[in-house]
C-alpha cells in the first residue's frame, strides 16, 4: 500500500483508507460487531492504516469496534480520525464551544480506549463556525490539555474549506471529491498544498453510484439515507449521491461505463481520485471484507491517461455540473 503525508501531522497515511459510517453493516441495517472487527482485519491486513470515523456512527459502536481492533493490535501504526459536533442539539454554531466538544471528547476517547485522538475532525458545523476565532483557540486548547494531536475539520463546501485553512494549526480537511464534484480540484487543492494541509476525501463513489452497479430498479430501505435525504430532508443533501440526482448520476455513469468498458468502474472512480497530489487519503466505506479489497485493488491500477481525465471533466460538465457546481 502507498502512503501519502497528511498535511502538517507528518503522519504517512495509507492512500486508501476506511470510512466507518456503515462499518458492520450497510446503510439502515443493525450494527454487527463481529462483522466489523473481521472489516477492520481485513483492512489492515490489506496495509491500511487510516480509519476515519464519529461518534455519532452508529450511535457510538463503530467508535468501540474500533477500541477493541486497537486493543488487539497494541504495536501496529494504526491511525484513527474521529469526529464530533452532530449531537449538539440544537445543531447550531454557538453549541460548538470547549465545554460541549470537550465531551464528545472524552466520550470517544473512552469508547476508543485512547489517552488521545490522532486528529479530531468537527464535524460539517454551521458555516459560522469556520469564522470565529473562538474555534480554533479551544481546538488548540484540546491539544494543549492533551486530549488530541491534531485537529481538523469536515465540511460541505469549498468555501467552507478555504476558512478554515486561514488557521494556521488547522491540519486536515475532510472533503467530498468525485467524478461528480469536481469543484475542490478547483479551489481547495492548490491552497491546502500551500498551507501544508492534508486532504481527507470522502464519499468517493458517490454514496454508491460511482460503482456501476445501480439502477432505475435498485430499492433503498427506508432507513438508508439513500431513500430519506434525497432533497436534504435529514443533512446537507451533497451527503447523498454527492447532491447528484438519481436519474440523471444513472446517465452520468452510462457514459462514464462506456469511457471505460469491462473494468470495475468503483476501482477507476478511486484511481482517478489517487491522480491528485493535494490528496492524503480516501476513505470510501466498507461493511464487509469484500469491500476492502476490492478498494485496495484500485491502488494497482496505471495511472488515468490525460485523455482519459479530460473524458471524466467533459462527462461531469455535460450531465452534472450545472445542477451541483455552485452549490458545494
């Protein structure tokens, strides 16, 4: 596995790493311990060591799976991100204070039987709260006091990104980038590179649609926020499909199938992803081994031809950038 540097931590993370969400299970399905630390297994066995997760994923436990991977592999480089901020209620940019964040601290901090966080991430707050000053001085705080290493922030928009990197200690940004969001390539990348800042890419295949393997046909169950946030009715709707409506993502991959003919389309969707130096890291979800290494399989593959990534950007701007480009 090949690692990348993460920004200003210095730490050297796997380029494929896991995102947690659905860790032991898929989307509106209840959590499986056992299938999860068998995930966790395979990923490290695969060479990853980066694991991205929050304390709201499933209601703690993908947090203390975690705890209980760790405390089986006591020597092994593992490096965990977590994140905090969703069970602020109300969610909104005043709640995001020392007194509540240090909490969900140390709530994670005894689930992942830690002294202290390799990075905590907040976690998408209100846009406000990339402004104030008040922010970064109680993460910095946090590290003073020992609970964290470093600190860095999850967000939704470009915009939201280039405010928080006007902080000089700020380490990470976690990020959706795609085929189908194109726009950090644009405006984030060039200035995390100046600023020494590690970019953390989820949602790599578009909750799923960058796999090729979905439908007009294929049936979400209600839990699954493929079937309840289609329009932003729980979170920000660029969580879901990367804001990309079904039908017209469906299209999008028809052409992006036919760029690429016979090959794993999820495979080439983190290839392309990998084709970009500001990237540290992509965390693309697993619920099972299987997932694993057909992620890490993506790592082997030749690097995109220049015609082929021209391709990619003409396919986004036909069926795709009008309707999300100015919105994330």
């Amino acid at each position: 596995m090949n690692k990348r540097r993460l920004g200003k931590t210095n730490l050297y993370v796997s380029e494929i790493g896991l995102g947690t969400w659905q860790l032991g299970g898929k989307w509106g399905e209840p959590f499986n311990h056992d299938l999860a630390i068998e995930t966790l297994e395979a990923a490290l066995k695969s060479g990853v060591n980066f694991y991205d997760t929050a304390d709201v994923y499933n209601g703690g436990e993908s947090e203390s799976a975690l705890g209980d991977f760790l405390k089986a592999h006591p020597n092994d480089d593992i490096f965990i991100a977590t994140k905090a901020g969703r069970y602020l209620n109300p969610h909104i940019a005043k709640s995001y204070n020392e007194e509540n964040i240090t909490v969900f601290v140390k709530d994670s901090l005894k689930r992942l039987g830690v002294e202290r966080l390799d990075i905590l991430q907040l976690h998408c707050p209100p846009t406000p709260v990339y402004d104030s000053e008040q922010t970064y001085i109680f993460l910095d705080n946090l590290v003073k006091k020992g609970y964290i290493k470093h600190y860095g922030v999850s967000v939704e928009t470009v915009e939201e990104a280039k405010k928080a990197m006007k902080h000089k200690n700020l380490a990470t940004i976690q990020i959706i980038f795609n085929m189908f969001r194109l726009k950090p390539m644009e405006e984030v990348f060039e200035l995390a590179k100046k600023n020494d800042v590690g970019i953390i890419v989820r949602v790599p295949l578009a909750s799923g649609l960058l796999s090729g393997k979905m439908t007009k046909e294929t049936v979400f169950s209600p839990s699954d926020h493929r079937y309840f946030n289609r329009d932003g009715q729980a979170f920000d709707k660029g969580e879901t499909f990367s804001g990309v409506n079904y039908d017209l993502g469906l299209k999008a991959v028809d052409a992006l199938k036919d760029l690429f003919p016979h090959q794993n389309l999820a495979q080439i969707a983190l290839r392309y992803i990998l084709m970009f130096d500001a990237v540290s890291c992509v965390i693309p979800g697993a619920s099972k081994p299987e997932h694993i290494l057909s992620n890490i399989e993506s790592t082997k593959l030749p690097p995109l031809t220049e015609a082929e990534m021209n391709a990619v950007k003409n396919i986004y701007d036909t069926y795709i950038k009008a309707s999300v480009h100015h919105l994330w």
